[in-house]
C-alpha cells in the first residue's frame, strides 16, 4: 500500500513540473488596446403627459367653422389679441 502512495505522490510531481516547464516556454502576444478618456452622451426616454398649471376652457359665442389660428397652443396671449378667424360668409 505503501508503495502505491509513494507512485501516486511521484506521478503528481513529475506531472506538475512538466505544466511548469511547457507554461514557460510557450508565451503567447497579447494585443492591447490604448483607453481614451471623452464625453459621452447618453439619451433616455420616457412617456410622460404635460399639463399647463391651469387650463382654460375656450368656447365659441357663435357657431362656425374656423378658417384661420392665429396663436399656437401654449403660447402667451394679450387682451384684445385675435386668436382665430371665423368663416364670415355664413354671417
């Protein structure tokens, strides 16, 4: 019995040597990559809805069709400022 652990402990040391030796002679080129330092822009997306802080509801006086917006939605009015013109041949 003895003399099987002796073989086994031999085989082992033999065979580490043998890795060593072929890890050592057989160097391999790596190529490397210089890293740069920049900016990089990064965009997300996300669904949302966007609601004015107070809305005004807007109805007509009269009926009619609109021919003409004068103003975008959004967009700041002043009193007395057209904000559409109305299909005048029906009146």
């Amino acid at each position: 019995m003895k003399i099987i652990w002796c073989n086994v402990a031999l085989i082992c040391v033999l065979s580490c040597n043998k890795n060593k030796t072929n890890k050592v002679s057989q160097n391999k080129e790596v190529p490397v990559l210089q890293v740069a330092k920049k900016d990089t822009l990064i965009s997300t997306q996300f669904v949302a809805d966007i609601q004015a802080k107070s809305n005004v509801e807007m109805r007509a006086r009269i009926g009619g069709i609109i021919q003409k917006i004068y103003v975008n939605e959004g967009q700041f009015v002043k009193r007395g400022q057209p904000l559409f013109k109305i299909n005048d041949a029906e009146l």
